[in-house]
C-alpha cells in the first residue's frame, strides 16, 4: 500500500524487501540484472518476472561472467551494475567480477541470496553466513562496503548503503547478503520510500579552488609541464568539457599523456598527444620525460586520475619525476602521494577540477614564446618517432596476419563512437602499442587485477548499455575458452557484440614471459607446455549462436569486420572472428631488459 507524504517520501506499507529492493534499482535507472538464478532468491526472481516492462533479468553462464557484464554496463552508461545470484558457490562464483570492479573503480552491486535465518547453523543446503562459507566476510574483504540483511526493519539503511557507496566518487563495488525468508517479509513499521535517489545519496563535486590556482601557477611557470590522465577522467572528460580541456591545452601548449588504462580518453592523434605511457606505451612519453634532443628539462607533472600503479609508471620508474613539482589530483585521498613525492595534492572530483582549471585559466595569458618551443619540440618527437614499436609489421600484408596488422585494420574499420574492450594478457600488449584511438570510442582495459575473461564478458553488458554503438571485444583464445560461453548469452537476448579472438593456441603472455625469463634450455619449448589442443573456436562460436568468421590475412580481417559491424546491429546476433595470427609474435613488454 503506498500512501503520498511529502514531495521528498512516500509512506509505504505492506511490500517486502523484495519489492522495496526493486524500487530503489528503479530509482536508480536500473533495467538490467545479471546472474544466475536459483532458490535462495526466488522470491526476488519472482518479483522481477512479474516486473518484465522495467527491469530484465539477463541469464548469464556463470556468475563471474554476470559481474564482467554489469561491469562493462557501467563503463559505458556511469550507471549502476547490478549481479544478482544465489546462495554458496552463486555468490561465491560472481566475487570474482564483482572483486574487479571494486579494483577498477566501477559501480557494482552484488545481490547474493543466503538460506532462510531459520536455518542458520543446522547445516541447509549452500548455508553461508553462520555456516564454513561466510559469504559476507568474503566480500566484506574484497569491495567497499557488504551487509547481510538480517531484519526487513534494517534494510532501507543497509541497502542504500549499498548505493551510496557504489555510486559515489570513486565508483565502488559493493554487496547485499538477502536471506530468503528476509526478502518475502515486509518492514514492521511503515517506510518512509524517497521520490528519488537524490533523497538517498548525493553525488560529489567539492573542489579545492585555491589550490587548484596554484597548481595552475606551478604547470604554467614551468618550461616543459606534463599533464597526466588516468582512468579516473573516463566520466569527467567527455563532451564540452573534454572540448575545453583540449583548449585549455592547446592554448598554452602542454602536452599530455595517459595511463594504460586511461588510453584514449584524450584523443591520440591530436598534436600535443604523446598517447599513452607505461605497459606497451607509445615511445613518445619516454622522450619527452628524457628531453630528447635538447631543450629544457621536463619539470612539472600533473596527474589526473591515475592512483599511478606499476603498470602505468614502469614498476614507478623515477624516470617519471619531473626536475620541478610534481601535482597529483584525485578524489581518493588515499592515493595521493602514495607512490611518489608530491609538491602539492588536491584531493577533487575530477569534473569540477577541470571546470575550474579552464576557468582559471581563462584569466591568464601564455607566454607565446613558451608555448610555441613546445609545440615546436612536440612536434618534433611525433614527426620523428614512430609511435609503434614495429612500424613496419603494423603495415604488413602477411598471412597469417601479424598481430601488428590487425590493430590496425580494427583502428581503421572501427566507426567513432564505438566501445572497444580489451581482454587481459597479449592483446592488451597489443592494442596498448598499436591503436591510436580518439573520443568519442573509447578503450576499456581491466589493469588492476588483470582477470582474462573480462572483455569476453563485459562486451556483453557494454552493447546492452549502448545498443546503438558498435561494441567489439578483443581477447586471446585462452580467455575466450573460459568465458566465451557468454556468447550463449548474448544469443538468447539478442545482444550484437563482436568478438575478435586472437588463436595462437597457446597462453601467450605466460609461455612468451617464461621464455623471456627463463630462456634456457631450448627444450622442450615453452610454447609446447602451454599448448590448448587446438580446440574449433569456429564450431564452438558457432554453437553457441554467433555468426563466424575465420581470418588469415589484413584483407580478410577488413571483410570480416565490415560485415559483422554490419550485421551485429541488423539482425541482433553475436559476431565472432576467429583470427589465426602469427603466433611467433611478442609483444613489446617481451622484448625490452626486464626490470630489475
């Protein structure tokens, strides 16, 4: 029974957790779920059923793969990704992708199903929380926050909880423990249900302005600043304001560069790009940061976004340390100065800092002649530098494709605006080095925990979250065999994602690295140990539901690609090309001195 209140509430009496659940996700814009059903949440799937015109439930193959794919959700849409699973190894299962999320800075909430309390430790069947498998410590260990719902009178509190905390700024994973008696029961007393999320929860945009002025004085006194860009600008850098940041840049000549996984969140072909640094950068950062060619020192950094981890900065290679201030901005507090010295933090939300960055800057006048040197030099290190680490194997026409190529080739058939996800091991090696990508596409990487089976998955989730974009997934046959079954899924839903899966039948990255490390002797080849049987990815593909395709050369790869962009989107249907590569190709992370 719902009675009106106020224009902030409305009273609610007589519905249950379950349905009370129901309304916050439709507050929150919630359409899709993802997961696996089972007992332990029946009464939730029940009231979703009976739900259809606004939520839909998407079963998944496994729960690990649901969390992929609310993961890729959010990453396109900033929305809230929802997993909901059942008890023990459900729950257990989804922690995985949902551990991922927490560690990439996505919003993520877990629903996990747990046996009625009135079983509580007579041993039922998948028992977890008073049972060997304490499902809330699990995750209270792994994401942001965790609650089990031990009473309908605490779960508004401890559910929008949940919200808050994934919703906030940084993102977060969060996780709801539901016993199923608990969810069929309705509150003691009446609730009082907000109008909208804004009654709930708010979201962040504190800046520090003063200090925002004087690392605008510090970047602008230097000789050759730096900015730096990293995964935390994916929401805050879009539209107008990416156009004024570019501006402001352009204005007063300061190059920029990304962290890997911040890749292209500022367009990589614009003159004061040096793309992205790190894991199987671009050469240009490098130079830049060695002032190449003479000219000043490098001596100012600001960093935007990024909590600066091993891959972004080399195993923090002080290389990366400027002969002047290094500023660091984030709105995680606890990063800040973390891993390098700072001369001044700002802990922001990174969309407010820009704004206020450009309208500062609007105050202040170049120094025309400064400016010009290092346009001048930049320009340099882009016209005299090729970008890639094999320019002349990107060209190449060979057969079997070389991995080079096919970036390539996806670079250029890819249509702007699309979302790209990149699975974890040798491709990322690969589409770090060898794509230039400029917004409105962007890049998503999973670098922190560096699952495979994530851009398997979250391509899923993505196209759901932008149907009308062109959403691809690259990733190596070894992650494809372990959550490719997710193509099933995207079948029964008729989700167009395109899958390009690099076959070498082989774990690459783990035989390639162990023969970079371990080179003797000869025999037997690394490459023979990790051997996958050479399974049919064609006939599995293919029987799952997708439209295939097999690729040997650059001009296939551009049929193949054409069309399936093409019919992914007109008759809703998966796409999988299978790309036979030169599986004698390493990777740019192979072929340099290791770190000591």
């Amino acid at each position: 029974m719902l009675q009106q209140s106020t224009t902030y509430y409305r009273t609610v009496t007589d519905r249950t957790v379950s349905q009370l659940l129901l309304d916050y996700l439709k507050l929150e814009n919630v359409r899709y779920l993802f997961g696996i059903p089972g007992g332990g949440i029946m009464y939730l799937l029940n009231d979703l059923r009976l739900r259809e015109d606004e939520f839909t439930y998407i079963v998944c193959r496994h729960e690990t793969g649901a969390a992929y794919m609310a993961d890729g959700l959010h990453r396109v849409t900033g929305g809230l990704g929802v997993v909901l699973a059942t008890t023990g190894p459900g729950a257990v299962n989804a922690l995985t992708g949902v551990m991922n999320a927490q560690a990439d800075h996505s919003a993520v909430l877990a629903i996990t199903g747990e046996v009625a309390e009135s079983y509580f430790g007579k041993g039922y069947l998948q028992q977890g929380v008073d049972g060997t498998l304490n499902v809330d410590a699990v995750y209270q260990a792994s994401v942001q926050y965790s609650a089990m719902i031990a009473s309908p009178d605490d779960f508004a509190t401890l559910f929008t909880q949940a919200l808050r905390d994934a919703l906030s700024i940084p993102f977060r994973a969060t996780h709801i423990s539901l016993p199923v008696d608990v969810s069929n029961e309705a509150p003691s007393k009446p609730v009082a249900f907000p109008a909208t999320w804004r009654n709930y929860r708010t979201v962040p945009q504190a800046s520090d302005r003063a200090r925002t002025d004087q690392a605008l004085d510090l970047l602008l006194q230097a000789k050759r600043p730096l900015i730096m860009l990293g995964n935390g600008n994916r929401f805050a850098l879009q539209g107008e304001r990416r156009d004024k940041f570019i501006a402001f840049v352009e204005r007063f000549g300061i190059p920029v560069m990304t962290s890997p996984d911040g890749k292209a969140l500022f367009p990589e072909t614009h003159p004061l790009s040096l793309r992205n640094t790190g894991l199987a950068g671009c050469i240009w950062p490098s130079l830049y940061l060695a002032a190449a060619g003479g000219g000043p020192a490098y001596d100012a950094l600001m960093v935007m976004g990024s909590v600066l981890g091993n891959l972004a900065t080399g195993n923090w290679n002080t290389a990366l340390l400027p002969q002047g201030p290094l500023i660091q901005v984030d709105a995680d507090q606890a990063v800040i100065g973390r891993v390098f010295p700072i001369e001044l933090g700002i802990v922001s939300e990174l969309g407010q800092f820009i704004d206020d960055l450009c309208e500062l800057a609007a105050r202040r006048q170049p120094d025309e002649a400064a400016v010009a040197e290092r346009k001048r030099y930049v320009s340099w290190i882009r016209d005299n530098h090729a970008p890639w680490y094999d320019p002349e194997k990107r060209e190449s026409q060979a057969s079997p494709i070389l991995p080079q190529s096919a970036m390539r080739v996806i670079n250029e058939v890819v249509p702007a605006g699309s979302h790209i996800f990149i699975d974890c091991a040798n491709c990322v090696g690969w589409t770090l080095n060898d794509l230039a990508i400029d917004p409105p596409t962007q890049l998503h990487l999973s670098l922190d925990t560096g699952p495979l089976g994530f851009g398997t998955c979250a391509v899923v989730g993505g196209k759901l979250g932008a149907p009308h974009r062109t959403c691809v997934a690259i990733t190596g046959d070894g992650a494809f065999l372990m959550h490719g079954s997710e193509v099933s899924t995207a079948a029964r839903y008729g989700i167009g994602a395109i899958w390009i899966v690099m076959d070498n039948n082989d774990l690459a990255m783990v035989s390639q690295g162990n023969a970079h490390f371990f080179p003797e002797p000869p025999e037997p080849s690394w490459t023979d140990y990790y051997k996958l049987g050479a399974p049919d990815l064609m006939a599995f593909a293919t029987g799952l539901g997708a439209t295939t395709y097999t690729v040997r050369d650059p001009q296939q790869l551009r049929a193949a690609l054409t069309k399936a962009i093409g019919q992914a989107d007109l008759y809703r249907r998966p796409q999988v090309i299978v790309l036979e590569i030169d599986r004698s190709e390493v990777p740019p992370y192979y072929r340099t001195p290791p770190q000591a």
